[in-house]
C-alpha cells in the first residue's frame, strides 16, 4: 500500500493542493490503483516557505509540487513505488 498525504494546510492550499488532490485522484483512477493507494490530507508540513504544494508519499516528504511538474512527481514517486511493492 502507498500512502499519498497532501498537505492542505492554509499555504499549500493557497500554493495549488485543491488542483493537486484533483490531478492525484484523476491519474490514481487512470491507473486503477485504487486499491493500493491511499490519498489523504494533512496539515503544515513545516516546508510552507517552498514554491508549490508539500506531499509525502509513504513518509518521503516532497516540496514544489505543481500543475507544472505533477506528472513527473506522479510517474516517479507514486506509480513507481506501487510497482515496486507489486
């Protein structure tokens, strides 16, 4: 199982975390790994001072995330680490 937290707290969410939550559940469904993802929230992060939205995938902690770069972060951290543990 991966577990995806998006921070959702007042700076991310004014950084994006709404458009990210949504791309995270779109691509999740894409990818039918509904099963062994876990999406959450969660609140600071304590990286608030960083462009884009904080997330941590299984206790990794990511900064940055954007519309921009979000396919990337997907494809290399979270389809990644379900086909490792697959």
């Amino acid at each position: 199982m991966t577990i995806v937290q998006v921070c959702v707290g007042s700076s991310c969410h004014i950084k994006g975390a709404p458009e990210i939550v949504e791309a995270l559940k779109e691509s999740i469904h894409k990818y039918g790994l509904e099963d062994e993802v876990v999406l959450t929230g969660s609140f600071c992060l304590g990286k608030c001072n960083r462009t884009g939205v904080t997330v941590t995938v299984n206790d990794e902690v990511y900064t940055g995330i954007t519309a921009t770069n979000f396919k990337e972060f997907f494809t290399e951290k979270i389809l990644k680490s379900t086909e490792a543990k697959g």
